[in-house]
C-alpha cells in the first residue's frame, strides 16, 4: 500500500530520488512551451473582461421561476440589442445580464422587458451603470498593482537570498504562472473580473512562498558546496527538491480542499459568478505554482549556476574523481542521471530506561 510518509522519509534519506534536476531541459521546454501557447491563445482569443472593466449597463433579475438563458436573450432582441450581450446565472434564482452602455431610457425599457418575460415584478429587476472611464481605471489599477508586486518580489528575493540567480528562477517561476492563468482564461473563456485579478495576485504570493520554502533548503544544502567533491551543486539541488516534495504536496492538496469545495458548490451548485472567478484563478493557480516551485524554479537556479566558470570547474573535479567507480553521475552537458545524495537514515529514538541513566557514586561510611 502507498505511504507518502514513508516516501517522504525515503526522499529526505536519499533511499529514493526523483531525478528532477537531471532532466531539467525537458521541464524548462515544457515551460517555455506553455508559455507560448498560453501567449498564442491571448493573443487569438483575447481575454474575457468584465463588466467592470469594459463598462456597461447591468441587470439582475431575482425571484425568477424559470433560469434559463434564452429567455433574456430573446427579451434583448425585443429591445433592440443584439451585440455584445451576456447572460448567466446567478444562484438558484437569479439572472444577470450584461449589455454596452445604454441611455437611461434605454435602461427603463430593457428592465420592463425582462420583467415581463421572466413574469416578475418590476422591483426585483435591479439595474447598474459601469462607465468606461471607470472601468479603464480598473484596468490601470490592476496592471499597476501587478508591476508593484513584481518589482517588490525582486528586490525581496534579491536582498534575502544574496543570490539574484534564486531571484531571477524564482522570478521566472512566478512568469510561468501567470502565463498560465492567462492562457487557461483566454481558451476557457471565463469572464476575467476584479476578483479574478485579486486570486491571481494571491496565486502569485502562494507560489512565491512555495518556491522560497524549496530555495531555503537548496540554501541549506549548498553553503559552501565547493569545499566539498563528493557532489555537484545540482545533485545538492535535487536533495533539497527531493526533501521539500512530499511537504509541497501535502500543503498544496490541503489548500486545494476548501478551493475546490468553493469551486464545485458555489460555482457549479450555485452559480455564483464571482466565485466562479476567484475559485477558479485560485485552483489552477495553486496546481501551477506547486509545479513551478519543484519542477521549474529549482532546474533553472541549476542551469543558471552551472553556467559559472567556477561551477564547471567544480563539476569537472567531481565527476573527474568518480572515474572507475560504478556511480552514474551527471555530465557537466549531459543529462544522465544524478549521482544519489544520502544523509543520515531517519529512525526514531528509543528511551533507554532508568539503567541507562548516571549513577551517584555510593559513600564510603565511616
């Protein structure tokens, strides 16, 4: 039966290892794979605003006995609107439609519409009004804040780690996540609304802490590695992967949780639009950073630093003093396998009992 604390104790041993830094060109390929994509599909797409940040005119109807979509659209094409429309759900009992801007007369019409062929009451059709000149603002604001939070990441990293090797792969972790988001809701089409953006800035801070926790390890790990010639500094790196896999696991599958329980009965059970959003941005979110934060951030601090005179020197003395040995060990160019890093075996300790404790001498007597 599988036993991820007995994998765990095996990979932070060195028993077992996952070879992540000996295939480091395959996992940076399908990183600049998908962000190539995920660029192609915003750029063919495009992505898919929201009311807030486009502008318009918004109504929501509640009390409806009936939540289907047609019904708006055909009211919208009584009124004379047939572009650019949305419709959907809002709870078990409640429509929203989203149209361009409308006249206040326009407004009044459309609500009467939409009152007569959902057969409610005039008041429980509610409408708002979203200019453009707020909703480019919204988008300024969004943008801006992202900058703000890039830039920061940077000189956070930079200063903390004294390495801006860590802080340029843990940087170009947080690019491939945010790719990642935008390609997923420029195919999927999923209206892109404030609360998106602030799921987004929170996937970004979820991964950035991910990928210090493994850097904090590779940091351990690799003090002052050129002292020694047993190991190269990938090897060292992929230890310090292979220590922190099974915690990144655990504490991504218990985030995941609760999002996926806002994602499955709020969204779907629901049909809450925001949280639609936000749970949405959240979940693939969290499944992307956890991926980069192993599998991207860490190949590419080794591929960075591998580039150094002073690291091939060292790999070259190290694989050089393992010849004749039956050790299959990483190429300064290839990518074969890593030599197994071990550490002291994990085994619990055992009280020995009162025998085992000192013992006062008796007094002579006299």
């Amino acid at each position: 039966m599988f036993n991820l604390s007995k994998l765990g104790q095996q990979l932070y041993s060195g028993e077992r290892s996952l070879n992540v830094i000996g295939k480091r060109k395959a996992f940076l390929s399908v990183s600049l794979a998908v962000i190539l994509i995920a660029s192609l599909a915003v750029g063919i797409f495009r992505l898919n605003p929201g009311i807030e940040f486009r502008g318009g005119s918004e109504f929501t109807i509640s009390q409806v006995q009936t939540n289907k979509q047609d019904i708006a659209y055909e009211a919208l094409k009584k009124a004379d609107i047939k572009d650019g429309a949305r419709v959907s759900n809002v709870g078990l009992d409640g429509i929203r439609v989203q149209t361009q801007s409308l006249t206040p007369a326009q407004t009044t019409k459309v609500a009467k519409i939409l009152a007569d062929a959902y057969k409610v009451k005039a008041e429980n059709v509610t409408s708002t009004f979203v200019g453009p000149s707020w909703g480019a603002g919204v988008t300024k604001k969004a943008l801006t804040s992202l900058i703000i939070f890039i830039v920061f990441v940077s000189l956070m990293m930079t200063l903390y780690f004294h390495n801006w090797r860590m802080a340029a792969a843990a940087l170009f972790a947080l690019v491939n996540d945010m790719f990642v988001l935008a390609g997923f809701f420029a195919l999927t089409q999923i209206e892109v609304s404030p609360a998106t953006v602030i799921g987004f800035l929170t996937i970004l801070a979820y991964s950035l802490y991910d990928t210090v926790v493994v850097f904090d390890k590779v940091r351990e790990l690799t003090k002052g590695y050129q002292g020694q010639y047993r190991y190269t500094y990938g090897e060292l790196v992929n230890l310090a992967v292979n220590q922190t896999f099974v915690r990144s696991i655990n504490t991504s599958v218990v985030a995941l949780l609760p999002v996926a329980s806002i994602l499955v009965i709020g969204a779907m059970l629901l049909g809450a639009g925001t949280l639609l959003d936000i749970s949405l941005a959240l979940f693939v979110g969290m499944i992307s950073g956890a991926f980069s934060s192993l599998f991207i951030a860490s190949p590419l601090l080794t591929w960075l630093n591998d580039r150094t005179e002073s690291a091939k020197k060292h790999n070259s003395a190290v694989l050089s003093r393992r010849e004749g040995t039956t050790v299959e060990s990483e190429s300064v160019d290839g990518e074969t396998k890593l030599a197994p890093v071990r550490v002291a075996p994990l085994s619990a300790g055992g009280h020995l009992g009162q025998a085992a404790q000192p013992k006062r001498k008796k007094r002579s007597k006299r």
